[in-house]
C-alpha cells in the first residue's frame, strides 16, 4: 500500500509538471544583453489569464530568474501566467538602468504576453529584495513605464517582499549609524554607493517620494518578517505614505521566518504570507 501511495504522488506531481509550459530565456529588449531575458511558466491551454510578473532579488548584484521555487506552479494551480526576469546587474550598469531593464521587460511582457496565454492589462508585478525595491518603484514612479509607452493602469496589484529600501535616505541613515556607534567600518559598496552616491539619487530611486493622489497607483501588499527591525521599518514607512495618499495597501508582518525563507515559502499551502498574497490576488483582480 505504501508504494502505491507513493506511485499516486508521483503521479499527481507529473500530471501537474504535465499541465504547463516553459518557455525560458527569451529575450524582451532589441539586441538583447545576456541578461535581458525573461521566462514564462504557463498552464496548459491557457488564454487570457492573470500574470503574475516577478523580479529576483540579490542586492542588485546577483540573482537569477531561475530562483523561483515554489511560485510558478503556485501561481499556475490558481489559473495564472508567471513571468520571471531577469535584469543587469551592479557595477556593470547603474541603478537607472536595471530599473529601466525591468520597465523594457513589463513592455515585452505587456505587447506579448497573450501569446503565451496572459491577458496583458491585468499584470501583478512582485518581487523580493533588492527585486522588492524595483516593483515598487516600477509600481509607483510611472516615469519608467511611460517611457515605454505605458501607463500604470495595466497594474492591478503590487507585492513588495521583504525589501529595505523602499526610503533609500532612511536605510542608508539607519545602517551607517549603526556601523559608526559600534565603532565599524562603513562598507564599501553599500546602499549610498549602490544608488548612486548622491542624496538627489537617494531620494529619487525611493519609491516612497513618487506616492501621490490620484496617479493610479494600485493596490499593494507589502510582506515583511516581523521581527527584521529594517524591513518592518521600510514596510511600515511604505504603507503609512500609500495610506495618507489614498492608495490601498496591506502590510503583512510573518512571523518567525527570515529574509530567504519569506521568499522560498512562498506557495505552500499552510503558510501564512501566502495566504495572505493569494488573498490580497484574488481581491485586486476583481476590480
């Protein structure tokens, strides 16, 4: 009986793997860098379904697309497309250029998605990390998507995942206090030297400095571990801006968990953050 059991697993889980299709590294920008290609996990048959567009953290530096553990099939059982990016990285180009890359990637995504079974004005952009900063900012700042010709109205939902730059100025003040009253060294490329060294930068690159009213921000779950001091800090920085402008947002602190299984858990059944992520999905794509 206990093989047999186990057969029936097996099966399920090929029938699952069976009901979808993998299209990897196709390229989203003319005379395409190695680095801008992207990746669609969609179920079988799909047409016109939600997608889910997702950006890889690595503190801008590494990363892949192919981290994506259990998303894509999580998202594909609730009857959507998941897209995965990737972008170039720190130090060969500069911040405004990978969130340039992300915005060219929505546009890819946005002008051929429908192809491969997604309905390209109902897009959730989410991210985790450093890839937590870029959705924001992408969701928020809509200079990047207007550059490609888009507007932020094809967003229906963004999900920032434990990321701590949300406020640059305010996470480079918290760190480098911290170094210097505990007598440490300041890292040589930290947050100040990653966004550019410039207070002017700092500022603009925080996704907290473009919320506004009335600009069609869309709806925000922002996910953080509860006990990480600056990123519960950064989530709660985000969400008070985005409530006093009107946007709808939800912070969701999980509990005892860290910065990388936040992420890997991502798509388990029992697990609290996502429920709430499949919750706060189903609600925004109802408007």
């Amino acid at each position: 009986m206990k093989h047999f059991a186990c057969l029936l697993i097996v099966l399920a889980l090929l029938s699952k793997t069976q009901a979808q299709e993998v299209k990897r590294n196709i390229p989203y920008a003319d005379s395409a860098h190695e680095r801008q290609v992207l990746d669609i996990h969609s179920p079988r048959d799909a047409k016109n379904l939600p997608v889910v567009f997702w950006i890889h953290g690595g503190g801008w530096q590494t990363g892949d697309k192919a981290s994506v553990q259990l998303k894509p099939q999580a998202f594909m059982d609730k009857h959507l497309v998941f897209v995965s990016t990737n972008y170039r990285l720190l130090p060969d180009v500069d911040m405004a250029t990978i969130v340039r890359d992300v915005a060219k990637s929505i546009h890819w995504v946005h002008d051929h998605i429908a192809e491969h079974g997604g309905d390209p004005q109902r897009l959730l952009v989410m991210g985790h990390s450093a890839g937590a900063q870029l959705a924001a900012l992408v969701c928020i700042d809509d200079r990047y998507l207007k550059a490609e010709g888009l507007s932020l109205a094809i967003i229906k939902g963004c999900v920032p995942v434990d990321g701590d730059t949300y406020d640059v100025p305010a996470i480079i003040e918290t760190a480098e206090t911290r170094r210097r009253v505990h007598g440490l060294p300041q890292a040589k490329f930290g947050h100040r030297e990653k966004f550019g060294n410039d207070a002017a930068k700092h500022r603009d690159f925080s996704a907290v400095t473009h919320v506004a009213r009335d600009k069609g921000i869309p709806p925000l779950l922002i996910l953080h571990v509860a006990d990480h001091p600056d990123t519960s800090a950064q989530a709660q920085r985000l969400g008070n801006v985005l409530k006093e402008a009107g946007v709808p947002v939800t912070v969701f602190g999980a509990k005892e968990t860290t910065h990388s299984k936040i992420n890997a858990d991502l798509g388990l059944p029992d697990d609290p953050a996502t429920k709430a992520l499949l919750e706060f999905v189903g609600e925004a794509l109802k408007k």
